[in-house]
C-alpha cells in the first residue's frame, strides 16, 4: 500500500479554522444547557461593573491583537501557490485565532455566569471576527 500523500496545508487551515469555531459553539451550547440547570445566585458573583470592564479590556486587548497581526499577513500572490503561501503563515494564523477565541470563550463564560445578555458581545464579536479571519478571506488580504 502507497503511503498517502500529504494533506494540503490550505485544507489543514480549513480543519483547524472550522475546528475552532465548532468548538466555540458546543462550548456555548454545553454550557447554555449545564447553566440553564443551575445557576449561580446573584450574591455569588463578584461586582459585575468589574468583570464587564475586565472583560471589555481583555477584549479589546486580544481582538486587538488579532486584527494587529491580520494586518501583517503577507499578501498572497507573486507566482505563489496557495499551499506554499499556507505552509509560510498557518502558525500566523492560529495565532491569529486564538487571539479571537479566548474573549469569545471568556463572554460566553461571563454570559453563563451573570445570564445578562451585554457579556455576548464579546462572543459576537468574535464570531464576526472568526468569520472574518475564515482561511479563504485571510489568503485573499
């Protein structure tokens, strides 16, 4: 049996990309339907004028960041294949995600434990981003 050949480096940014955002989205929906059956009570929770400033400053910081480094990204093109292109920034990329996924994850938390709806900004807004940052647009800038 042949050994099989290697997986483009363009599909693997496809799987991690989709992987991440998959994973967002079961994070919210396990946690939505674990926090829907208990709930912390209100006295519980620390002030919460801290945490939604804590949580729009860390917010703020690694979106941030984010759009920074998208910014960065070499264009594609210049008699470059995609592969190759890929293969030189999928480590810049995941940075690039990550930096998107940790507010997302954090006002998800943050959702689940006060249930006010103002957390789920952060987690919109890195939705918005991780659709923004998809592999086919980032190898487009």
């Amino acid at each position: 049996m042949p050994p099989a050949a290697p997986v483009s480096p363009a599909i693997t940014a496809r799987i991690i990309h989709t992987a991440l955002l998959v994973g967002v989205l079961l994070f919210f929906a396990v946690a939505w339907y674990v926090g829907s059956r208990s709930s912390l009570p209100v006295s519980a929770l620390p002030d919460r004028r801290i945490l939604y400033l804590g949580l729009f400053f860390v917010s703020a910081v690694l979106f941030g960041a984010a759009v920074y480094r998208g910014g960065r990204l070499t264009p594609f093109g210049g008699g470059v294949s995609q592969d190759h292109w890929w293969q030189a920034n999928l480590g810049r990329a995941i940075v690039i995600w990550a930096l998107v996924e940790a507010p997302t994850l954090l006002g998800t938390v943050a959702y689940l434990l006060t249930h006010d709806f103002r957390t789920l900004i952060a987690t919109l807004t890195g939705l918005f981003l991780f659709m923004n940052y998809r592999p086919g647009r980032l190898a487009e800038a």
